[in-house]
C-alpha cells in the first residue's frame, strides 16, 4: 500500500511542477470528494489528494491506486 501511494504522490508532485500556475485552476473539488465519500466510503485525505490532482487522468489515478478500476471514482473525477 505504501509502495502504490509514494507512487502517486510523487506523480503529483511532479505533474504539477511541470504543467505551471495555469492548470492550477480547479473547478469544484469539494463536489468530488463528497461523491467519492458517499459513493465508496474512500477517505477524506485520499478523496482530497485525488480531486485536487491537476488532470482528469491524475485523479483517477489516485483513486485507482487505492481502489482498483471503478467507475465511481471516474464520476467523481468529472466533477472537479
């Protein structure tokens, strides 16, 4: 389990050094973690390391990590 979240953590970190202030914008990540909360009983530090993430791509990745494919965690992803 570690192994899999320094993974992403450290694809986080990396993916938004490299895509600049101007991907920074967000749209409503506190809708995303309320969905993965509700929907999978997925944590709160991990729902909001997913949904703040830069990319679509990058989100579910968390969630995936963690999870395992799931269509939940694409949903929520969409309503960053």
């Amino acid at each position: 389990m570690l192994r899999p979240l320094a993974l992403v953590l450290t694809s986080a970190i990396v993916g938004a050094t490299l895509a600049g202030p101007a991907a920074t914008a967000h749209a409503d990540a506190e809708e995303c973690v309320s969905y993965a909360m509700s929907e999978a009983d997925a944590g709160i530090l991990l729902a909001d390391l997913a949904c703040a993430a830069v990319t679509f791509l990058d989100c579910y990745r968390v969630f995936r990590a963690e999870y395992g494919p799931q269509l939940w965690a694409m949903t929520a992803c969409e309503l960053r």
